[in-house]
C-alpha cells in the first residue's frame, strides 16, 4: 500500500524524559542528524508522546534512530488518543535495528503514544518519527482501496 508522510508542521512532541541538551522536538524535525533521547537505559514505562494538532488517519508508525544505530525499542506499546486523556491501545511491537516500523489497522486520532516495555542497557533514541498516512483516506466514501493521498 502506497504511503505518503503526513505533514507534521506543527506537531508537538513529548517525552517522559530527555536527555540533557536534546529535545523531543528533534524528533520531529526531518532531520536525521538531531534526535531526542531519554539519556537513560530503557526501561518499561518511557515513553514518547506526539501531538498532531488535529485528528489523522493513519495505519503505521515508523522510529529511526539514526546514527544512535542500538537505540531502537527493544520492546513497545503504541496507543492513540482523541483528548490526551483517553488512550487506546493499537499495538505492540520491538524494534531490530535502527529503524522500528509498527503496523496496526487504520485509526484515526489526535495523539500518538509510545511506551516501552521492556529493559536494555542501550537508550532510547529517535532521530525521526514518522506517523505515515494510510494510503487512503476514509472520506467522501473512499473505502480501504480509494486513491492515494496527495
Ligand atoms: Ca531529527
């Protein structure tokens, strides 16, 4: 399935906690030389957390860790939320290598959460997330096999 990066000015990022001199923002800059990182060993409970500003579809979600090549999830959980307050969760997974991709049936939501759930000795590191459309949009009566978004 055709997919197209949505465009993420103006989200918001959040994390549960920050390396000293980075930002969760780095996350989210298309920038893959910047990165966000908890500064810490993972631990079950980090997480990271991104506002879109308003409701998305989308169907997967996608964590380079850049150079920081052994700071992917060893172990995660993604949820999404309407309020912030309200979490539905849409799936688990681990992460191999530097780049993490989770798939889950299409949602649509505001927020987008990642906790993980498992311990290493490595960081974690985000050097880009991306939270890709679906390939399709679930308006004006286009179904599952409706055109790409554009
Ligand atoms: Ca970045």
């Amino acid at each position: 399935m055709a997919t197209v990066p949505l465009d993420q000015t103006g989200w918001t990022a959040t994390a549960s906690a920050t390396e000293s001199g980075s930002s969760p923002a780095n996350a989210l800059d298309w920038n893959t030389g910047t990165r966000w990182s908890t500064g810490a060993p993972q631990a079950a409970g980090q997480w990271f957390k991104a506002d879109t500003g308003s409701s998305q579809w989308f169907n997967h979600l996608v964590l380079d860790s850049g150079t920081s090549a052994t700071d992917y999830p060893r172990g995660l959980t993604v949820e999404v939320s309407d309020d912030n307050s309200t979490w539905r969760t849409v799936a688990g997974g681990e992460g191999a290598g530097a780049v993490t991709t989770v798939n889950f049936p299409i949602v649509q939501a505001r927020y987008v959460k990642v906790t993980l759930n498992k311990a290493s000795g490595s960081w974690w590191s985000i050097a880009e997330m991306r939270v890709p459309a679906s390939g399709c949009r679930r308006r004006q009566g286009y179904g599952p096999r409706g055109p790409a978004r554009t």
